[in-house]
C-alpha cells in the first residue's frame, strides 16, 4: 500500500496529518515508551497483532516521523513471517542511509506527513516559509526541505 492510498483510506484530510491515529486506523496497535533504547519499532506479535512502540522521549516531530516511518514497514509489506521486527535507530532516519528498505520507509513518511495536494494548496495560498511550512505539517524543516525539493517545488 503505497502512502498516497493510505490517506485515501485513512486521513481525515486535516493538516496535521495525524500519524497515531492512521496507524490505529489501520489495525496497527500503538505504544510509547520511554526505555525503548531506539527511536521506535515495528512488530509482528505471535498472534499476528501488529505492534508499533515509539521514544517517547524524542521531540515531537521525530516522533511523529517515527510513527509515520513504521507505518511505512508495515504498509509497504516489509514485515512477514522471516522478518517480524523492524527496530530504528535515529540513524535510520538519515538521507545517508542505504538500506533500501529504510530509504523507503522514509520516502512513505515524508509522503504521508506531507501530503503532496495540502502541500500545493499551502504553497499556492502563499507567503509561507519553509520553516512556516514545517511548522504547518508539523514536520522538521529538513524533512520540508526535501519533500519541496522532491516534489520539485524547490531547487536544491
Ligand atoms: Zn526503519
């Protein structure tokens, strides 16, 4: 399932996209802690739940993309019966990353907290910074940054 169907499916169409509640919305159950020793995780449980734990402890925004990143490994069909555990450290979030799989899970964040057409309308409305926009979405201004130059509304 790609980020766009699931805002189709699940996003009330408010800005901020509200993560935990499309993770709950999906059948996913959803925990905080704050002794998890990681940004977050993502686990299949022997009864088949899904279980997303995220760092409570992290900023507001990290963890917001966190929620978002792991419902890109469930969505994205990255969990199955050989591999029932996605665990990330902050690294995992970096644009330095390799790993195909939290490439990804990191492009289906950014697409999920930045929807592209309540991107455009924030855009076309006007006068807004990146940092303005960032503070919009709720997301960092790198996260920003990268979603506009992606979507080619911004030259990097
Ligand atoms: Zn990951």
């Amino acid at each position: 399932m790609s980020a766009q169907e699931v805002l189709e499916a699940h996003w009330d169409g408010d800005v901020p996209v509200r993560p935990i509640a499309i993770a709950q919305a999906m059948g996913i159950q959803v925990f905080k802690s704050t002794d998890l020793g990681c940004s977050g995780q993502i686990s299949v449980l022997d009864g088949g739940e899904v279980e997303l734990i995220f760092n409570d402890g992290e900023p507001l925004v990290r963890k917001r993309f966190t929620v978002a990143h792991e419902i890109g490994h469930f969505a994205l069909g990255h969990l199955s019966e050989s591999t029932r555990l996605f665990r990330d450290e902050v690294a995992a979030f970096s644009s330095k990353v390799r790993d195909p799989k939290e490439v990804q899970a990191n492009r289906f964040a950014a697409q999920l907290l930045m929807p592209a057409d309540a991107l455009r309308l924030a855009i076309q409305q006007g006068g807004k910074t990146i940092s303005q926009l960032a503070e919009m979405f709720r997301v960092s201004e790198v996260a920003m940054k990268f979603r506009l130059i992606n979507l080619g509304m911004l030259r990097g």
